[in-house]
C-alpha cells in the first residue's frame, strides 16, 4: 500500500475515470432539449413549444423517435385545435407506436 501523499500524487496522474467527450457533450444538449420541449409542452405554450422544435430539428440529432416531429404536432394541437391538427397526430400516434411521445399526442390532441 502507498503511502498517503504517494497515492494521492498518483491519482492526480491518472486521467478521468470518465472523461467527458464531445459524444457525452452532444448527449447533454440533446437532454437539454428535450427537457425545454416537455417544459414548453407542460405550460402549454404552443408559440414556445414550436420554436424549440424548430432548433431541435436545426441541431440534426438522429431523432430515431422522431421527437421534432411530434412537438410540432403538439405545438399544432395547442395553437390552432381542429380536425387538420387531430388528425396529423393521429396518423403520428398510428405510425410511430415506439415514440415515447403518444401519450403526450393523446392527452394534447386525441382526448
């Protein structure tokens, strides 16, 4: 066993045990993102909700839920109510059944 100063000078040599790459830093705004989006959804601001989508998209992040696309159709549900906004999400809601947005299509535009 080292002695105390020794071990301590040895773990200011080793590098971070999980160093943040531009990987984790793209993962962090994609949350980030998302996180305004549900809050924008939350409140209900639909103006808000479909500007974030818009940035969303503008970030090209592989979207394989297709996120953007369903915040805007909330954002559609939201400002401008209607069988044309009910319909679009109902065809989302019908096509993209592992998209963990649904449920928030459901209660925003279904009900």
């Amino acid at each position: 066993m080292l002695p105390p100063d020794a071990a301590h000078a040895e773990a200011d040599t080793l590098p971070p045990s999980h160093p943040i790459t531009p990987a984790h830093e793209r993962i962090q705004l994609e949350n980030r993102y998302i996180q305004a989006l549900n809050d924008a959804m939350d409140l209900r601001d639909g103006a808000k909700l479909r500007k974030l989508a818009a940035q969303y998209r503008a970030q090209g992040f592989k979207d394989v839920d297709k996120l953007g696309e369903g915040y805007e159709l909330v954002a559609n549900c939201l400002e401008h109510r209607g069988e044309a906004s009910r319909a679009a999400a109902q065809a989302f809601f019908d096509r993209e059944r592992g998209s963990n947005l649904r449920r928030h299509l459901h209660r925003h535009c279904l009900e």
